[in-house]
C-alpha cells in the first residue's frame, strides 16, 4: 500500500541513445552481374537488461505487453469503484527499495488529460523502436513528477509516476525505453490503418500537403476518431498552427463514418 500512495498523489494532478574499415588506394573493378553485395544485419543491444514479461489485459480492447529491466517487479494496478473505471493497467517498481519508487502504467478509458501549471513538456522517442511520448515532469525538489503519454496508439496509454529526483535521474532512460518499447492495444485497429482506410473520404480541401490527420482511439467504443487539419507554420518562431477542418470515425470493423465540417471549438 506504501508504493501506491504518490501514485494517488500524482493522479490528483492529472485531471484537467564497428570497427574501422582499412582503406587503401587501389581501385577495383568487378563484372556487376556476378557481384553480390551480402546484406549486413545488426542487431541493436538492448536499452537495458532485460527482466520479467508484464502481459495484461482488461475488457476488448485493453492489452499492455513490456518487458521489464532486471530487477523489477509489477502487479495489477489498483482500480475505482466506476464504472466503467477511470484507468486499467499495471505498477511496477524495483524490489528492494527503501523508498518508493513505483510506476503506473494505464490505458485511461475515458480520456486523459493533466493540468500544464509549472510543467516542462517534451518529445520523447524508443532508441529502439522510434514510438515517440510526450514527457511532462515538474520539479518539487526532491521529487519529480513524471507523465509520459504514448502517441500515436489504439487508447490513452500513460504512465506516470512520483519518484525521487536522485532516482530518476539514475533511471530516466531506463523508464522511458520500458514504457516506450510496451505494446499497447495489439487487438486493436492502429492508427495508420484508421487513416488509409479513411483515405478516401475526406474532401478535396482536406487533402493537400498542409494537412495533416490526428485521431484518438475509444477503447470503449473501439472506434478511431480521426481529424484532418491544415498545419500553418510560423515564419517568425518556425512554430506551427492546427486548423481543425473535417472529423470522421473508423470502427475497428473497417466501416468509414460520415464526414463532419469541425469548427475552431469543435
């Protein structure tokens, strides 16, 4: 129950990284018909040493599957008494620690969102795979307040988490490569399947190359809510502005919805 407690604190606020080739000067001529060029695999070292599997699941449409570093253990996270519940998913913590230093781990099935107050925020990416997170910390001095939120996938996939400044620190690479290598969803319709299958049915002014579709995924409903916008940069700050222009919806069946007008508050 001690590992769980500023995780309840933390939900609080959640509202709102060969050798050298020898080189020589001569210069050889082959036949190139009779010249293979043998296919070179690497293999990419593991970002950390690699522990127990976490395989979970909860109704249809929620899975989490990760492998943990050595060293560390998870179980079921705790769930409210809603229905359905706020979240569904897994903690996870190094065993044998004298202070705690959980993970939380969850699908939120009714949307997530935090309050931004005093908030540094990030891209994160997989030296593994490239899936990319936003990272959102806030300093308390000897603490840090940690959310990552994995884009991109098939539900609101978080993992927050209230550590010690001196062990995250030690751990941050570790965290953000657990999380960001986890399969998430894996019964579910990804994203660029929503999208090519909605190809197609947007209109002809949602289809130029400043446009660009973003959708969320009910894991309730199991159905992908994608939005087009036209994307304008800025040429003071190279930032950039979302115009939101047309919603539909793509049922994990395959069935495209029809296509809404979206205004700035839509």
């Amino acid at each position: 129950m001690k590992r769980l407690l500023p995780l309840l604190l933390c939900a609080a606020v959640l509202t709102g990284c060969g050798g050298a080739r020898e080189t020589t000067d001569e210069i050889k001529t082959a036949d190139p018909i009779e010249t293979t060029t043998p296919i070179e695999i690497v293999e990419t070292a593991p970002a950390y040493p690699a522990g127990d599997t976490v395989d979970y699941r909860w109704g249809d449409a929620v899975s989490i599957n990760l492998t943990l570093p050595q060293g560390w253990a998870w179980e079921e996270a705790p769930q409210n008494e809603s229905v359905p519940p706020t979240a569904a998913g897994v903690v996870f913590y190094p065993k044998g620690q004298d202070v705690d230093c959980t993970v939380s781990f969850q699908c939120w099935l009714q949307g997530f969102g935090m309050c931004g107050t005093g908030v540094t925020f990030s891209e994160v990416s997989s030296q593994t795979t490239g899936e990319i997170a936003t990272l959102a910390t806030e300093d308390s001095g000897d603490h840090i307040m940690v959310t990552i939120i994995r884009k991109n996938v098939p539900g609101d996939y978080v993992a927050t988490a209230y550590l010690p400044a001196d062990f995250w620190a030690e751990n941050r690479d570790t965290i953000l490569e657990c999380v960001l290598t986890a399969e998430v969803g894996a019964d579910c319709m990804s994203l660029d399947e929503a999208r090519t299958l909605a190809a197609t049915a947007w209109p002809d002014d949602a289809r130029g190359e400043d446009v660009t579709v973003y959708g969320r995924y009910d894991v309730l409903t199991q159905v992908w809510t994608l939005t087009a916008h036209r994307v304008t940069k800025a040429a003071q700050d190279g930032g950039e502005t979302l115009s939101p222009l047309y919603r539909l919806t793509v049922d994990d069946d395959g069935t495209v919805g029809e296509v809404t007008p979206v205004s700035w508050n839509g």
